[in-house]
C-alpha cells in the first residue's frame, strides 16, 4: 500500500471516530520533528495547524482572502491556538466577515491535510479537553460533510502530485535554484534564469510560490520537474 493510501485511509478513519464520538479537544500528529494539531468541537473540525512553517501559512491565507486584516505576529501575544483567536478579534473588530473567516479555515485545513496524507506512520495522541476550543463561533466550524469533501480533493490533489513524481518533495519545501553555468547558458536566457532564481531563492515555498502565481501548486511546481 502506497503512503499516499495509507495516510489518507489514516486520516479518514480518525476523522470518522472523533465525528462519531462528538468529541471535543486536539488531536496530535507527529512525523519526526513536524507536529500538526487539529482541533475539535462535538466532533465538529475547528482548526488545522502546524508543520514547518505556521505563520507563512496563515499571511497566505489572509493575503487570500482577507488582504485588509493586517496583524504583525511579532506584536501578538500568540496562545495554543493563536490563528483562531486572531480570527475571533477580527471579526469582533468588523475587520474580517464570518465568510472570510471560514474561507481562511478551509485553506488552512487543505494544506494542512495535504502535509498529512504524504505522511505514512504518523504518531497520533487525543487530548480531550475544552480548554484548546474556548468562545468557539458556531457558524465556522467545519462539519463531517464539509470536512470529507476538503479530504477528498486534497487527496485527489495528491494523486495529481505523485503521478508528476514529485512524491518526495512537499509543498512546505523551500527550493532553490542551483544550475550549473554550462546548463544555464544552454538552456536558459539570462532574463529567464534571474527571473526563476528570485523565485527559487530558498526562502519561498512551493505554496508560496503557487499563491505569489495565484496558481495551484501542482501546476507551479511542474516548473521543477526539470532540475529534480
């Protein structure tokens, strides 16, 4: 079985018992040294968060749906669940509507499972306890139906990604362009090659990326396939 089946099914059957159990509470994920958390209330899926780089993903959220709610996380004092709680005083402010605020959800849940069903052996621990879902806002939560339709199209996503052979490349990877001179004077205009290389400078993500492009990621990654 694929790792890509395996942490689907996974993350499906875990999602189902906690929807069955209406639980309440965050559920730990842990691959070596990335840890993922994702929160519920009655079964209900609150949030998704963690991986490599929390913060690149919620300013592309924001910047996605939400451009004119500006936050420096430098001056925020962040708790357990500090993107909901940002949410929360936005729309306590007038800055951001309850639809904004739940299209910044669904993304951050896409990407987040996407991480996830790459990952095979995933460590799982429940913490049931009310105190990670304080002042929960009911028309945000995300339900079993909603939950199941993101899962199945990150997953067919995924599928899209493997058949490219990127399977051993994530989306939270920052690449960089490294050509040696004879390839990129054989293959490259110059303007072409400073172009890719302010891209692929190291520091921006393939979701970074795809959101600076307004792409999908698979398609802005295709532009990979030729230097792996």
């Amino acid at each position: 079985m694929s790792a890509t089946a395996i942490g689907y099914k996974m993350l499906s059957h875990t999602l189902g018992l906690l929807r069955k159990k209406k639980a309440t509470g965050k559920l730990l994920l842990e691959q070596g040294e990335q840890r993922w958390q994702l929160y519920f209330y009655r079964g209900d899926l609150v949030y998704a968060t963690g991986g490599w780089h929390r913060s690149k993903r919620w300013y592309r959220a924001i910047g996605q749906h939400c451009r004119n709610f500006q936050v420096d996380l430098r001056d925020f004092e962040a708790g357990e669940l500090w993107e909901y709680q940002l949410l929360q005083k936005g729309i306590a402010d007038s800055e951001m509507s309850l639809q904004q605020a739940k299209a910044i959800i669904h993304t951050s849940v896409c990407e987040v499972f996407f991480s996830l069903i790459g990952q095979s052996g995933l460590r799982r621990e429940w913490h049931s306890s009310k105190k990670y879902v304080s002042k929960i806002i009911p028309s945000l939560l995300l339900s079993s139906t909603e939950v199941e339709k993101i899962l199945y199209s990150t997953e067919q996503m995924w599928q899209k990604w493997t058949a490219m052979g990127l399977w051993m490349v994530e989306p939270e990877q920052a690449p960089l362009l490294n050509l040696s001179p004879e390839l990129a004077q054989n293959r490259f205009s110059s303007d072409s090659l400073l172009t890719l290389a302010k891209v692929f400078n190291g520091e921006n993500t393939l979701w970074d990326i795809a959101f600076q492009k307004k792409q999908c990621v698979t398609v802005t990654t295709r532009a990979l396939q030729n230097y792996i």
